[in-house]
C-alpha cells in the first residue's frame, strides 16, 4: 500500500487522540472462533447409515462445492485461516468426529473420535471450541431434547451432553486452551403448550445432570445458549433467554448471546454491559438475522458495529468469547467465512479506534449534540486505510483481492468436488 495513505490516516486518528498502531496491536489480540458448520451446511460427517433427520436446523440454498469429508472441511478451514487475518479458533460439532464410517451413536461419540482434530488444531497452535448436537436425529423430531416428556429420551441427550463435555475436556486440556462448550437446543413448541413449567423443570434437571462431572476451567468451560424462538417453536422455547440467565447465574456458567435468538429490534449491544456485571465471561454468537433467526453471512453493519464497540468500551474482550454462527448455503461457502470474519474484525478495529474518551467527556457533560456530532465524524475517519495496513502487516489479502482469491480457490478446489 502507498504507505502516505496510512500515515494519512494516522494522522486524522491522532488529532482526535486515537493511536492507530495500538488499535491494531489490540486488535491482533483477540481470537476469533470459526464455526466449523459454514464449510457443509451443518451436515455433519456421521456414517451414511446413521439415523440422520431433519429437525431442528435449517439451512437454505444448493451453491456447488460444499466440502463433503473432514479432508475437505480441512482444506476449506485451512483457505479461510489464510485469507482471515489474527488468530482463529476452531468451533466443532459432536457431528464432525472421525467415525470412520462406523455408525457410532450420539450418546457414544467419546474424545477419540476427535484424536485427528487435536493434532490438526496442534499443528496449527490453535484452541478448539465445542458444540453437543442435539438436532438432525430422530430422538430430536418431537421437537423436544433434554427436556422431552420421555426419560429414555432425555437419558440420550443427557449422556450425548455429558460425552460433549468429556470431548472438550480433553481438547482444552491437549491444547493448553480451553475449551468453550456451547449446550443449544431445539426444544420448544410449534403452538401453545400448556405446562410450560414441566419443560423448563425437566431441562433444568437434565442440565444438572448433565454437567454434574466437573473439569477443570483450564480444560473446558460451559455456555448456554438462549432463544426466543424458531421455525417449529413460534410459541414457546424452553430454553428462554430468562431461563438460562438464571441457570448460568445459578451454576457458575456462561450464556451464550446469539444475535439471531431476540426480537428481530432488539439489539444485544445494549445487554452486555448488563451481563458482564454479573457474569465473569460471556459467550457470543455473531450472526446477522433476517426477520428470523435466518443465520445469514455476517457483515459490517450497525449490528456488528454497536456490537463490537460495547465490547471495547465495556472494556471486557478478554472475557468474552467471540464465535461465529451462521450458514448460508447460496454463495460460495470459503467466500462467506471470509466476509464474515473479517467483518467482526472490521467491526472491531473500528471500536478500537472509537475516540473513547472524548466521547465519555461529552457524555458525562450531558452534552449530546457535542457526542453526537463527534460520533457522527467517527463514522467517516479513515478506518479503510487502517484495516489494509492490517491486512497487510498479517499478510493476508486486502478487501480489494478478496474476490479474485476466493473465486481462484473455488475454480481449483472447490469446483472439482463433484
Ligand atoms: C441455533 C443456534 C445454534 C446453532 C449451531 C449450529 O439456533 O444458534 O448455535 O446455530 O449450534
Ligand atoms: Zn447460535
């Protein structure tokens, strides 16, 4: 890059007392967990002969080239790593160990089956993330899990939820990282249900059961993930935003926010400085809903950027766990990881180069038009200009060569894969 337009850009940051060599030295900080489920439309690689169903999880479109084995998840993890600047973490599902084309059930999926993801994610010095699954299995199409009226059925998940944490464990504690156990579940009602508490005792006492083993937190550490609703529990989900909030305060647990489990107008944003009063870390979810939980490609929108600033003013990165969650079957899948990550980043670096305290004084002076107007110049600093020299010192592509390179990846791997 023409190294004046930096130094340009430097210099607008600086009159505002922002230092734009430091908000990229912090940005390199902060690991970012790649979700692993973009690269096959959350399929999952159990054996053929494996009782596979659809409920619980949807996921739209047909874009050729999905990455149909762990090699080529790997290969396809391995091109968004280089093209995704900082450093990632790797988001797994119990439905991505090596079964070796053995039908191995979900309540027996154990740590050796992901003894091939630990020396992967070794090689490459970098920590695994978790995810139970309890979707897509006919023990799942009642729409119930953990909290399903039938002991057997819920005994299952219970032993699933248990192996999922037992897997972690033991990746956190091979890594020297660890590892952040997300427990979602589909559960929750098409129309009205009734005994609304019966559902919500049964999970309670399920999760109870389910974490009663305890790990050390350097190995792993649990989240919950709230929601208000989805296709197929319009109604009423158990696990509830309220729910898990007093479950994880209660059992010394994290929640999980996910962007996409509100309101399609509310915001997160605004709860996390909330939460991280009475929560030591928290859990994200990064998506970008479309009037529903849609799970699109995340962008540099004002979602993401209010979203980021509040983790940066709240001054609590380090507690807080940034995953990805989306999936969008219609545009090339690498592409959309691409475009996802490096819009959180985006939104990041901008929060890093947010002139805080002008804007607190204003703030505390109750003078609004002031901090309006300053907020309103923020948005048309230079922050391109800083995000290439970014790209650039971490020697990953600049915006301007992203779509050459993704689309030169597509025509010599991924269209291959017929
Ligand atoms: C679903 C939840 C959950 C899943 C992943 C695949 O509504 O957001 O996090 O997207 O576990
Ligand atoms: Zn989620």
């Amino acid at each position: 890059m023409n190294g004046n337009v930096y130094k340009d850009a430097k210099e607008q940051y600086a009159e505002l007392g922002v230092d734009t060599d430091k908000a990229i030295a912090a940005l390199k900080t902060v690991p970012i967990s790649l979700h692993c489920w973009q690269t096959d439309d959350v399929g999952g690689f159990e054996s053929p002969d494996a009782e596979l169903s659809g409920g619980g999880i949807q996921v739209t479109g047909n874009y050729p080239g999905k990455s149909r084995n762990i090699t080529e998840m790997r290969a396809d993890l391995d091109k968004v790593m280089n093209i995704v600047p900082g450093n990632q973490r790797l988001s797994l599902h119990m439905m991505y160990g090596e079964f070796d084309g053995k039908n191995v059930g979900r309540e027996k999926i154990a740590p050796e089956h992901f003894a091939g993801w630990i020396d992967w994610a070794k090689e490459r010095k970098m920590g695994l993330d978790f995810n139970g699954s309890f979707f897509s299995h006919p023990n799942a199409d009642d729409g119930f899990t953990l909290s399903h009226p039938d002991k057997a059925i819920r005994e299952f998940w219970i032993e699933h939820g248990r192996q999922s944490r037992k897997i972690a464990a033991a990746m956190g504690k091979a890594l020297g990282t660890p590892s952040i156990v997300n427990t979602w579940i589909p559960d929750g009602a098409k129309d009205l249900p009734v005994d609304r508490l019966g559902y919500r005792v049964r999970l309670r006492d399920s999760l109870d059961a389910m974490m009663k083993e305890d790990f050390p937190k350097s190995h792993m550490k649990d989240a919950v993930e709230t929601k208000l609703f989805g296709i197929g529990s319009e109604s009423y989900v158990v696990g509830s935003h309220e729910f898990y909030m007093g479950y994880a305060m209660s059992r010394d647990k994290m929640i999980c926010l996910d962007m996409g489990h509100f309101h399609p107008t509310e915001s997160i944003a605004d709860k996390l400085s909330s939460v991280y009063l009475f929560f030591e870390e928290l859990l994200l979810h990064v998506s970008r809903p479309v009037r529903w939980d849609s799970d699109h490609v995340v962008l540099f929108n004002d979602d993401i950027a209010d979203l980021t600033r509040e983790l940066v003013r709240c001054g609590r990165i380090a507690d807080t766990h940034i995953g990805l969650d989306f999936f969008d079957a219609t545009m090339n899948r690498v592409g959309a990881y691409a475009i996802g990550s490096r819009a959180v980043l985006k939104g990041l670096l901008a929060a890093f180069l947010e002139p805080h305290d002008k804007l607190k004084t204003y703030d505390l002076e109750g003078n609004a038009f002031a901090r309006l107007a300053l907020l309103e110049r923020a948005k048309t600093l230079p922050l391109g200009a800083v995000w290439d020299r970014y790209c650039e010192e971490s020697g990953v592509v600049k915006d301007a060569g992203l779509i050459d390179d993704v689309l030169g990846y597509e025509r010599d791997v991924q269209s291959k894969r017929k």
